[in-house]
C-alpha cells in the first residue's frame, strides 16, 4: 500500500500547487483589460497513468490536475482614453495579427491609431476587420470617429470599417498564449449576433479578488493534508522497517 499511499500524496501535492499557481495568476491580472480568470480541473482516478503505476480494482489512487478552463465572466466597463477604444458585451473576441502574418485572438480593446494610419491593439499588432483585413484609418481626425453597437466605425456620417468579432463552438479551441490573447486550434467563424460592442470603453478584468483569496486558502490547506499523508506514510514506511530489523 506504500507505493499508493505515496502516489495518491504527491498526486495532492501536485494537484493543489497547480490550483494555488492559477489562483495567483488570475490575482496578478486583476487590472489587466480584457482578462478572464481560469481555474484548473481536478480530475480523479488516473494518477495510476501518471505513475505507471497498477492499481488494484476500488482502491482510489488520488487526483491530478490536468486542464485549465477559462471562467467567461463579462468584466465591468470603464471609459477609455479615445474613442477607438472598445469593449465586447457578450461573446466573441477581437482579431489582430502581427507583422509575420499570425493572428491572435484577445477581448482586450485597447485600441489606437499608429503613425501610418493603422488600427493597433497596445502591441502594435493590426486589429482586422469582418473580412480579416487590416484596418487604416489614416487621415480620419479621431474627434469625429464614433464606434457602433456592431463594431462599425463611422466618421462623417459614413461607415469606413467594421471591427471583426469572432467566435468559436468550443471555448477549446482557444489555447493561451500569453499577453492576455489566444490562438485558434479549431474552426472560428465571424460572429453576426450574440454581443454588442462599446466604442470608448474598455472591459475590465473580470477577477474576483474575494473568490480568489478564498481558492488559494483552500488550495493551501489541501496542500498541506497532502503533505502530512506524505510524511505518515514516511513514518508507516520507517516503523515497518524497524519493526523487521
């Protein structure tokens, strides 16, 4: 039983660091614009493949955690610095795309307009349009540009552009990849309803500081429950060896 007193410990080691490391993450990100918190899954009853290890038939072999999942809660909205600025209510995400051809996908919409006339996000990579262009606004004077509930930006009474907002079946399909945006895996499409966009405001972090607090304290003391079964399990080990010798 040593061997899966062991691995069901370490598995709770393991399992609970993870949880702590992604409830910190998601506290770090508190003001960033745009970010969602996640959580990390705790799945039961396949440590015996993270070990190699065979387990007897009933006999439980602890929990690992294995997947993160993004906690899509709507962020609060607070007024921008311009008037291409923009926040998303409801589903879907902006679409830029940086200077080697890679697109990324972020609900942060801080916008603006670069010295050649494009639209940016804080990055400098180019925000896209409904048909996956770039957007240039060169020569639009910003006073007079206004943004929309369908992400269309007018100026002069005149629709120029229309910011894309796309989306995916499966929140899957999206995988981190820092900065706060996200690369497609899967098929993504142009959203046609299901959101509204705010031009001049930005969406705010949507983490919960209370909620937060309150998973790392129980990360923590899951943590160290694991780690007396760790050491119990060292002093069954040290007893039944004193006890043959």
């Amino acid at each position: 039983m040593s061997e899966w007193t062991y691995s069901i410990a370490r598995a709770g080691l393991w399992a609970s660091a993870s949880k702590i490391n992604a409830h910190a993450q998601n506290i770090a990100n508190v003001g960033t614009i745009g970010y969602k918190p996640f959580e990390r899954a705790v799945m039961t009853g396949i440590i015996n493949q993270f070990y190699g290890i065979t387990k007897p038939v009933g006999i439980s072999t602890g929990s690992l955690a294995v997947r993160e999942y993004e906690m899509p809660f709507q962020g609060n909205f607070i007024e921008g610095n311009t008037p291409v600025n923009m926040a998303i209510l409801g589903k879907g995400y902006f679409a830029v795309r940086d200077e080697a051809g890679n697109v990324f996908y972020t609900r942060n919409g801080d916008f603006k307009i670069d010295v050649d006339g494009n639209l940016v996000d804080d990055e400098g990579m180019h925000v896209l349009d409904n048909r996956g262009n770039p957007i240039n606004l060169k020569g639009v004077n910003l006073d007079e540009v206004m943004v929309d509930e369908r992400g269309n930006i007018w100026y002069k009474d005149q629709v120029i552009a229309t910011v894309g907002i796309y989306y995916s079946q499966s929140t899957d399909n999206f995988v981190k990849t820092g900065n706060n945006k996200y690369v497609a895996r899967g098929p993504v499409f142009l959203l046609q309803n299901g959101y509204n966009v705010l031009g001049g405001y930005l969406e705010a972090s949507s983490v919960d500081i209370t909620e937060e607090m309150t998973g790392i304290i129980e990360a923590q003391r899951a943590y160290q429950f694991a780690a007396r079964s760790l050491k119990n399990a060292d002093e069954m080990i040290q007893t039944s060896i004193n006890m043959r010798g």
